[in-house]
C-alpha cells in the first residue's frame, strides 16, 4: 500500500502531484489494468511475443534514424 506523508505547510495539489508519481512508478495501475480480464495463459505468451517484435521493431527504426548498422 502506497503511503504519502504530508510535509509542512505542502499544498494538497502537490501532495496529490507526489502521490501519482508513486502510482505511476509502481506500476500498480498497470499491473490493475492487465488484471481487469482473465487471461488465458497462452494468450500471454503470445502477448509476450508481441512485445518482443516490437521492441525489435523500435529498436531496427532508430538505427535506421541514427544512420546505425
């Protein structure tokens, strides 16, 4: 459980600003949005392999963009 402790004369806004940052470095409201549905574990693998390729695919663009081989 994520805890933000208020410091002295802090704003609400920036209390809330310091509490996303938490979240989103977490990871909890991804790990919430994946978890939402079930997931068959083969369609996991294939997720996996998705992500593979596109990384591959990312990567093979910027050497492009950078002039890299």
């Amino acid at each position: 459980m994520l805890q933000v402790i208020r410091k002295d004369e802090e704003s609400v806004e920036s209390l809330v600003r310091r509490f996303n940052k938490k979240v989103v470095q977490s990871g909890i409201l991804g790990e919430a949005r994946r978890k939402k549905y079930f997931e068959k574990p083969l369609s996991k693998t294939e997720q996996r392999e998705i992500a593979i390729r596109k990384r591959l695919r990312k990567e093979q663009k910027m050497r492009e963009i950078l002039g890299i081989k």
